[in-house]
C-alpha cells in the first residue's frame, strides 16, 4: 500500500491549455523576449475534449486512473504538429451527491484552457453511491457546453463507465450520440472492467461509440496504470519549483491562479515522482499558459497592454516602479523562464529516452489503461484532421536505473554498495553493477523500477512459475537493510514509503525482501 504522504492526492489523465491569441508585444517593447511555440489558431487547429466521469461508488479506481495520467496527456498533444488549440471541459455523472433533476450529472468546469483548473476540479472528485445515466450526461455534454463553431475543430466527448449505457429511461444513450455525431462532435465510450467483466454490458458501450461516430475502448479500472521511478524525477520536480517563482501574479485572479498552481504541485507529488515529473514537462512544453493570472504570460500572448492596464492591477512592489523598470522585470522573468523550460525539456527527454526503452516487450505495456484509450481515439481522429504524432507504441514501460543516472553523484549511488548478506560492504572501486527490480502492488496501478531482471521475472510468471530466490530476507532486519544500500537515493526515497518485494540481484544471486520495506 502506498504510504497516505505519497497518496494524499491523485492526478489524472487531462488536459490543457495553450494556443491562444499569437503574442504581441506592447509598442515600443518589441525586444521582449517571446517564445516561438505559439501560433495563431485556426478553425483546424483546436481540439475540445469533454470527459465526463462515472462518480459512483464503484468508481474510485478511474478517478484514480484519470488523475494519475492526467499529464501524460497533456503532454502527448503538446508534441503534436501543428500545435493545438485546446479546450477541456470536465463533468462527472452517476454521483448521489449531485442534483436528480439534472440526472446527476454535474459541469465541474466548462471548457477552459487553464490546465490547472482541470487538475483542481479533478482531484475534488469524490465517488458517492449513484444511478449512472449515460444519455443524460452525454446531452448535457452536448447541449450546455460552449463548443466551437467551426466543422474544422476536433470535438469530442469521453464517457468512462461501468454500469450499463442504458438505464436512463427519460434520454436514449443512442439517439443523443447521433445527435452529437450529426453536429460533428464524435462520442467515444470508455467501458471500465470492475471485476469481472460483464458480457451483457460491454455490446452497449460498443454500440454508444458506434452511434457517436466514436471509439470504443476498455480499460481495467483497478490495474490500468503503471508509475514508472527514474533519476530525473527529483531534479525535475526540483525544476518545477523554481519555474514558479518566474510568475507574476496580477488583477484579480493573480493570488488563485499563484496559489492553485503550486496546489497542483503538491497534488502531483503526493501522488508520485513520476507524475510530479510529468507536470513539470508540462509546464515547460507548449500547451502551459497562464495569461489569465501571470503577468509574464499575459504580455507574451498580447491579452494584456502593459502601456494600458490599471495600475492597480499590478503586484503592490511594481506599482511604485517605472514603465521601463516594470519591463524591465517581466523580461527578466521570462528570460529564466525560458532558462528553466529549457532544462526542463532536455531533462525530460532523458526521462522518456528511459520509459521508452523496453516498449516492445509486451509484458511490460499498458495496454488497457485510461491514458491510452484517451490518447489513441485523440491521434485516430486527430490525424484525420492533420495533425501529426511521434508513434505511440504502448505508454509506458519498466526503466533501467543502474547505469543512465541523471549525474555522477546518481551514477555513482546506483552500482553495489552491499556484498550479499552477511558479509562486508566492499568499497564502491570494488563493487560490481547490481541489477535490481521492484514491483508494489497498490490499488489501482503497479509501481516498477527495474532493468533486465524483470524478463527473468515477467516470463517466470506468465508461464505459471514462481522466480526462484537464492535468499529470503526479513524486513526491518540488518540484511535487508544491507540490500536497501545497494539501491540508489531516488529508488530508495521510493521504496521507503512502500510496502511490497524487492529483488535483486549480487554476484549471480538474487536476494528478495517482502512484506514491507
């Protein structure tokens, strides 16, 4: 179980922000530094996505899916070619806790492109007994929500549930899709397996997506995610950090917008490393903006004149300053600003370089979780449209930590540092690479740090097999933590706020610690 620190709060799935009006700089400013990831939107370049979510009380492993790769989303689209426009709404359905008069279902937010808002509402989500009625939020979907006018735009409705699409008796779940499909807003279904799976449910979530010009997927709520530990992910939480301090609150929603960002960190790294490292890439890649609150941001898009705002608008210390000494420092927060994303970005490439490693092995995919289903029906559609992707492959995979650590001092920590059990440390000149892999069963998804050993693992355990351990160590007791020292700091923070197995492997042996580390 993971320990409460590192689940106080979850992260999904979702969803973004960026492309808005092509940044203008103020007369007379023009040498302000302006990134070059933003385009002016056109009619094909915006995306809308509404995710509506079963919140009854069988639900809680898809809120937890949704809010764990929530930025693994985000961050596939950014890299898609042209940038998009997008907007997300978020709904949740099937919740007792909401109005029976609007069939339960309930707008948490319209269509926003503050990325931040969505992670706020999404972590608010809580599951609460329920009557799931899928027509119902499907044309609330439909026919409340702001959408683009243009044909161009890519629209599209997400439905995630596990009861059947047909119990709402006032709005048939198919009619309303082909209505939705009609006015060029594609709905795809999203069938999630609670148990066993219902073959009497499953054809009417297949049908939905059929009447809604959609995709049909189905994904195992309770084991759909798998967070993957690299070196990285503590430098770039570490990065995020300190790519706050270059915003500049300003006008009404400056104090919010500053507080709900770092909010959305700490729900990202209570979850995990992995996915406070994934919102770091994101708040350095293109679909990141806060021109609603941040003063760095709004000047860049050109949704603020720096030569017109009221003054009172701006942050009390720069009230006082000149015109020049006020540019003067929004230039010089976006100049580390771009500093920051670009350390950012290049870091995170070494991180992905890691995850993508092993995606060929099929033992190691995630195949079935709510990120892919999201992602995949996103690329089909999108690519229709022209939009262009780097090949999906799979999501995720386990990594390799002993030799790619992210500097020396990692380098260095990842080689052996425990002789098997029993016996002397040898020094680190001395020491022998050690393998090591482990595996935390938790909920919803599995925890991996591994390297080669895991095939070792993974084909034992498909063919029925147990591993056979060389060692059984206690937990708690001298031995184990002899091995622990083997393992590297970030793997270690890890594994400290976790119960489950290691297994590693020294000198041809390997040694496995349980219940609990």
């Amino acid at each position: 179980m993971i320990h409460a620190a590192l689940m106080s709060s979850l992260v999904f799935a979702g969803l973004a922000v960026g492309g808005l009006a092509a940044p203008v700089a103020p007369a007379g400013d023009e040498d302000l530094p302006l990134r070059s990831d933003k385009a002016t939107p056109v009619d094909q370049h915006v995306i809308e996505l509404a995710i509506c979510l079963d919140t009854s009380g069988s639900m809680g492993g898809l809120l937890n899916s949704a809010r764990q790769k929530l930025w693994t989303i985000v961050n596939d689209l950014a890299q898609a070619e042209p940038t998009p426009t997008l907007r997300v709404a978020l709904l949740s359905y099937g919740n007792d806790g909401h109005n029976a008069e609007n069939g339960w279902v309930n707008i948490e937010t319209p269509f926003t492109q503050d990325l931040d808002r969505v992670s706020q509402m999404l972590f608010g989500l809580t599951t609460n007994g329920g009557t799931e009625l899928v027509g119902r939020v499907v044309q609330t979907s439909l026919q409340e929500l702001d959408w683009h006018a243009s044909d161009g735009a890519l629209r599209m409705i997400f439905v995630a549930g596990n009861e059947s699409a047909d119990q709402d008796e006032q709005v048939a779940a198919r009619s309303i899709c082909r209505e939705a499909a009609a006015r060029g807003i594609d709905v795809n279904a999203i069938y999630c397996v609670y148990g066993s799976d219902d073959s009497e449910i499953r054809p009417g979530w297949r049908e939905l997506a059929g009447s809604g010009n959609g995709e049909f997927a189905m994904i195992d709520q309770d084991n759909g995610s798998v967070v993957i530990a690299t070196p990285y992910d503590q430098t770039l939480i570490t990065l995020s950090a300190a790519l706050n301090e270059t915003y500049i609150p300003f006008g009404e929603a400056g104090e919010a917008g500053c507080s709900n960002q770092a909010e959305q960190d700490a729900n990202a790294a209570g979850l995990n490393f992995s996915s406070a490292a994934s919102r770091a890439a994101t708040k350095a890649g293109k679909l990141y903006s806060c021109g609603s609150w941040d003063l760095v941001d709004a000047i860049r898009t050109g949704e603020v004149d720096l030569t017109t705002m009221n003054e009172e608008d701006l942050p009390e210390d720069m009230r006082a300053m000149s015109r020049a000494e006020r540019m003067a420092k929004i230039k010089s927060m976006q100049k580390q600003r771009i500093e920051l994303q670009g350390e950012i970005s290049e870091l995170d490439g070494r991180r992905q370089a890691l995850l993508n490693k092993e995606l060929a092995r099929q033992s190691t995919t995630n195949i079935g979780s709510f990120d892919l289903a999201i992602r995949s029906a996103l690329r089909t559609k999108a690519e229709v449209l022209g939009f262009a992707f780097s090949p999906l492959g799979s999501t995720v995979a386990m990594v390799t930590s002993s030799v790619e650590a992210a500097s020396p001092v990692e380098a260095a920590s990842s080689i052996g540092a425990a002789s098997p059990v029993g016996q002397a440390a040898p020094s680190v000149e001395d020491a022998q690479p050690t393998d090591y892999f482990i595996r935390f069963g938790s909920g919803n998804m599995d925890i991996w740090v591994a390297d080669d050993l895991v095939v070792d693992f993974e084909d034992a355990r498909l063919g029925g097999q147990d591993l056979v351990h060389d060692l059984h160590v206690a937990p708690g007791t001298p031995e184990a933590a002899a091995l622990m020292d083997v393992l590297p700091t970030h793997v270690r923070e890890l594994v400290g706020a976790l119960q489950g197995a290691i297994y590693l492997s020294w000198n041809n042996k390997i040694y496995l610690v349980t219940g609990g580390c």
